[in-house]
C-alpha cells in the first residue's frame, strides 16, 4: 500500500507529482523532496484518481490554495444545490472543496459531488456517523468511527478533518473562554469524553485509523477542536495544549506513511496572526497549514467573508498552505450560491495576495498584464482577466453599456476630462514632441 508519502520517500516521483509540478511551475524534484519532508501533501485518493480529480498540492512551496465548504443540514438544501455549489467553487477557483453535510441523503449528495468534481473533496466524517447513530454521540464506539471512515474512503474522499487531539486534560481550558469549544466536530468529542469519563477513542484509535487512510491515500487533515471561536479567546491555553498534540500526531501519522496537513484557528486578531502561522510550524514539523480564516474581527456578521479574508491574505503571506473559506452567511445560515460565490472570490483575492508577497513563480504575472490592459484602455481584456469578469463587466457597463465605450480612454468615474491615465497618454505624447531628453524618458 503505497502513498504519495512513501513514494516520496523512495525517491519516486509518482504521475500525480509530475503533474502537480507544471501547475505549480515548479521541477518534480522538488515536489518529491517537499512531499517527503511532510511539508507539502497531494490529496488524492486512489478511487477518485480513477474518476475525475486532477491532482493539486498544499505547502508551503506552491502557491497559497483554497477550500470551499458546500453542504447540506438537516434543514435545507439538496443534491441539485450542492452540485450547483460545486460548479460554482470550482467555477471561481477553489482548490478543493469540503462537503460538510450534515442532513439527509448524505452518501447519494457525497457520491454525486466526488463523481462530478476535478478537484480534492474533504469530509467530516463525524457528522455522518452522528446521523446514522441518531443524534446521540454518547453511543459512538470507536469501531462506529473507523467503519464510517473506511466507508468514505471507499467512496473517494481526497482528505479527512478528524478531531484526534482534543483530549480529556484539555477540557478544563475552555471553562472560562467566552465562546467555548465552537468546533462541532471538538464539541462532540468533548461531550462524548465527558459522558464516558475516558480518553477521546479517536486519539486511541488513531494507528488504526492511520491504516485505512494509508490503504486508500486519504490525507489526514488534523482537526482543531479546540480553536477560538472569537478574538476574545485567541492563543490561549486550550488551542496550544492541542497544538501540541497535533504536533505529536504528525510524525505518528507520517511513521505510518499517511499524508499529514493540520488544521489552524478561525479568530485571530492581525497582531496574533503571523505569530500562530509560525508556532504551528514549528510545532508541526513544518506540515501544511490549513486555516479557517481566520476572522479579525467579530462585529461584522453579514460580511464575515471580508473580516476572514483580512485575516486569510495575513495568513497566507506567513506561512499558511491553504486558506478555508468564510462566506457571508457565517454564523448566520446555510450558504447558498451566492454566498459561495463571494467567499470564493474574497479568499481567491486574499490567496493571490499572499502568493504576490511570497513572490511564488508567476503570481504577479496576472496583474501585470491587466494593469497593462487598464492603462491601454483595452476593457475587455481587463474584463477577461478579472477574478470574476462577469461582475466588472457589468459595473462597467451599469453606466456605459453601449460597445462604442468598451474602446473609449475613460470610465464613468472620472469622465473624458479627468481620467489620470488618458492626462498621462497626453504628457508621453508631449515629451516624445518635446526636445528635452528626460522628459522623453518619463515613465509612469
């Protein structure tokens, strides 16, 4: 039973490196060497790279990624929603795509996205089993746990976030936070252990979880259960004690030959940022990083994508692999395209940012040729190279609709008279007329 890890670590470079190595404009050599030092992992389980995945990676030598979550819940939403969620996150750029539902239907919604998506699906594979156990998570048994990860894994699922750090020590550290444990999948461990008075049983459990994500490739994506769930509760005791642990977890999961990323907090304020990116590190063994955010701030519900993406563009230029996604709709409700839309577009933006001040192979290239097309008053190119072109297109053309002005040397903003760059093809065209050498040199 071969990983990417293993093949790593022989010194193989698998189809699925050399692949990632021309997306990522980088050598396979490099790919290898990062995947087998654990700091770069490539979800791809094996059923779904027989299906329709294309295979990407996240570390910290490539280039910043992103995750969208789609999903339903026990009160709305539907197999057409869902896939229409994952055509729109894909659509916008996310780099995989978690499916959190925690309803009805969830084996035929989850087929249908694996089948239907080219990009790594995630899971929580806790929220299945709670439903298939009714709701009540005091009686789970390990056993329950590592058949519904088995199953998942069968069904294709690239990568799994499981909550195997939150132990029984660490409950006392959320006693006086002012949100508490806001992890659902931490929050149900935290109950079960204190229902059973015993050990957290994926912990227990987790050289046997190990073997069944090393049969299928299914990275591991450690949980952090115990993660601030506002700027109040950031860095404390409780989200470093399990650090710690996930910190352990990794090279056990590596001595297993499992693939490792670890989850990050989702309430940092900015000053707190870079110093939780490089802890996790370090802590970490330099494993992936993959945070949710994380929100700088909580007086914006209705507009979490923007007060996360802050946070997400900081993240990313410290250090962070992958950014998840926060959309409108945080701690609100259940997105709905939309909303996915917007939280792809916000954490498109903040990942591209981070790529630029990381100066990663070609990031800038982008805003250097739509700059260039902003300046030659080429509006459709601009339009083309936009995140999303379809929404510049039509702020353009709220005002000036009419195809005389996709050509024309000014916007509605600053009008023929008054646009800088239109006032700036003027000066050129005076200095080049003009006999004075430095003015002929201007550049703007």
């Amino acid at each position: 039973m071969s990983t990417q890890y293993t093949e790593a670590l022989a010194g193989n470079i698998t189809p699925e490196m050399e692949f990632v190595a021309k997306r990522e404009y980088l050598t396979p050599e490099l790919i290898r060497d990062e995947v087998a030092a654990g700091r770069m992992v490539i979800p791809a389980n094996k059923v779904h790279l027989k299906g329709r995945l294309e295979p990407m990676c996240i570390g910290i030598a490539a280039k910043c990624k992103i995750n969208a979550n789609i999903g339903n819940s026990a009160v709305t939403s539907n197999v057409d929603e869902e896939l229409e969620k994952l055509h729109v996150s894909v659509h916008y750029g996310a780099d995989t795509v978690m499916d959190l539902s925690t309803g009805k239907d969830i084996d035929n919604i989850r087929a249908k996205i694996i089948e239907a998506s080219p990009v790594p699906i995630g899971t929580v594979p806790i929220y299945q089993m709670l439903e298939e156990l009714g709701g009540n998570i005091e009686d789970m048994r390990a056993q329950h746990f590592l058949d519904m990860v088995e199953h998942q894994a069968k069904q294709g699922v690239d990568y799994m976030t499981i909550h195997c750090g939150v132990l029984l020590e660490h409950l006392h550290l959320t006693t006086s936070r002012v949100t508490g444990i806001v992890s659902r999948g931490g929050s149900l461990i935290a109950k079960w252990m204190m229902v059973h008075r015993k050990q957290n049983p994926l912990y227990e459990a987790f050289e046997d979880l190990c073997d069944i994500m090393k049969q299928y490739d299914v990275t591991w994506s450690l949980g952090d259960g115990l993660r601030p769930g506002s700027i109040a509760d950031a860095s404390d005791a409780a989200q470093f004690a399990e650090l710690d642990v996930l910190g352990g977890l990794c090279k056990r999961g590596w001595a297993r030959g499992t693939q490792v990323m670890v989850e990050g907090p989702g309430h940092i304020p900015m000053d707190q940022i870079d110093m939780n990116i490089k802890k996790q590190i370090e802590v970490c063994h330099g494993a992936p990083f993959y945070v949710l955010g994380p929100l700088v701030t909580d007086v914006a519900p209705g507009y979490d994508h923007i007060t996360s993406a802050i946070g997400a563009a900081l993240a990313g230029w410290s250090g962070a692999a992958m950014l998840c996604y926060v959309t409108p709709k945080e701690h609100l409700g259940l997105p709905n395209r939309e909303d996915v839309k917007q939280g792809v577009i916000a954490y498109k933006i903040a990942a591209h940012a981070a790529d630029v001040a990381r100066k990663r192979p070609g990031s800038q290239d982008r805003d250097n040729a739509l700059s260039k097309a902003r300046f030659a008053f080429d509006w459709n190119e601009q339009f083309r190279l936009s995140l999303d072109p379809e929404t510049a297109k039509s702020f353009h053309d709220e005002t000036l609709p009419q195809d005389t002005f996709k050509s024309a040397h000014f916007c509605s903003m600053c009008g023929p008279k008054y646009c800088s760059m239109r006032i700036t093809e003027d000066i050129r065209k005076m200095a080049a007329e003009s006999a004075e050498p430095n003015l002929v040199e201007i550049k703007i």
